[in-house]
C-alpha cells in the first residue's frame, strides 16, 4: 500500500486540478524607469483565475519597487483526462 508521504505534493495539487503555470513578468526599473528587466515566475496554479499569480502580483506590488509593466501567462494541464475512443471491431489471432 502507498502511503500518503510517499506522494508528491505537486501530483496532488495536479489530480486537484492545478497546471503548470509560467508568467513572464516585464517591470520597470526602480533606479531607470526607462529600462525594462524581466522576472519568470513558476508555480502549480487553476485556470482561469490564477489565483497564486494573482496573490503574487499583490505581493509585488505591495512590497516591491519596480512598477510592473506586463505580465504574459503560459499555462498547461499536466494531468488531463484519458481520451477515450469506440472500438469499431475485434479480430482474434490464435
């Protein structure tokens, strides 16, 4: 029997509905506003909503200088449902 330990975390999250999400996050800088860097954030998060993208993006904003100037979203379904197909016919070999 597998005990709950032995499970990861992140493939709970996954079965609970979660996905891989990836942000490319374009901000300006604090000391040249003219100039723009980029921060990748990653994190098992739901579709539509985001709400840990969401919750970080409060925290930016709230606790970081550099203003944000976009925020690209990228987000895929690890664990998906099996497709299921009718089989048109058997054929048995002996």
């Amino acid at each position: 029997m597998v005990g709950k330990s032995t499970v990861s975390a992140d493939f709970v999250r996954q079965l609970a509905g979660y996905g891989l999400t990836t942000a490319e996050i374009l901000y300006r800088r604090p000391d040249r506003h003219w100039l723009l860097q980029t921060y990748v954030w990653q994190d098992y998060d739901l579709f539509p909503n985001f709400p840990a993208l969401r919750h970080f993006l409060a925290f930016w904003e709230k606790s970081i200088e550099g203003p944000l100037f976009s925020v690209t979203v990228a987000h895929s379904q690890l664990v998906k449902p099996a497709e299921f197909r009718s089989v048109g016919g058997e054929f048995r070999l002996n």
